[in-house]
C-alpha cells in the first residue's frame, strides 16, 4: 500500500501535515483547504476579466462594421509593438484629424500594401474614429465618404 504525506498550512497559518493511504482521502484533503478555494475564485475572476475584454471587442467590431466609413490611409510601415510582435501601423485623416491604428502583419499577407508610404483602405464607425481596421478593397457597395 502507497502512501502520501500532504503539507498545508490551515485557516491560522498553522502549518499541518497528514498521511493519506488512498485517493479519496487525498482529494477530501486537498479540497477541504483554503488555498483551493482561494485559487478557484482567483481563476473565476480572470475568466469573467478575459470574457469582458473578448466581449468588448466584439461589441467594437460589431459598430464599426454597422456603422462604417472608409477612407484612404497612409502605410506608416512594419514595426515591432509593446509585446515583440510585428504591426503594420498606418494613419488617416477625418474631418481634418489625423488618427492612427495598426493591424497584424497577417493582413501584408493579404495585401500588397505594407511598405511606408502605400495607400490602404480604412474602415472606422462613422461616430468614432478611433475604432478602425483595415480591408483589402472597398465593398461595391461602399464609396470614400471622406479624404
């Protein structure tokens, strides 16, 4: 017969330990302290914190596509962002204001559009600018409202 000796502190700091001879033992043990169940609202937490982000983005994507404006763009070139990763960064003006955005480089995959200078296509929702992407044409329905 194999046994387990487990270590934990309890509710007062105190630190125990027990020996445990088979797997439910073990798993009453391990669940019953409050390190497990510190960790799983941790763990809930950082779910609901990602889900949030995630849903936020696509509350974004979802205005910008029904709301959308295109206009012409200016490549600022390749770059390397905050996290080592590499961007395609450009800029556009609306109503005489310069904004700026950036895309993966999965997009110059794409398109033929990724050396400075190169014209590219924006789409940004027509009350905010600043949230915007890239599309490689303009829908046929769709005409540069502004320049």
């Amino acid at each position: 017969m194999s046994f387990l000796f487990i270590s934990y502190c309890d509710a007062e700091g105190k630190e125990r330990s027990h020996r445990k001879s088979n797997l439910w033992e073990i798993y009453q043990a391990e669940s019953s302290h409050s390190y497990s169940k510190k960790l799983g609202g941790e763990a809930l937490s950082l779910y609901f914190f990602f889900i949030s982000i995630y849903a936020y983005k696509l509350i974004q994507k979802r205005k910008r596509i029904s709301n959308s404006e295109y206009v012409k763009g200016i490549s600022l070139g390749v770059d390397r962002g905050v996290k080592g990763s590499y961007y395609l960064y450009y800029s556009f003006k609306v109503n005489d204001e310069t904004y700026k955005g950036n895309v993966t480089t999965d997009f110059c995959k794409k398109c033929n559009c990724c050396k400075m200078g190169d014209t590219v296509i924006v789409r940004f929702e027509s009350e905010d600018p600043e949230n915007n992407d890239l599309v490689l044409k303009l829908p046929s329905d769709a005409h540069f409202d502004r320049f």
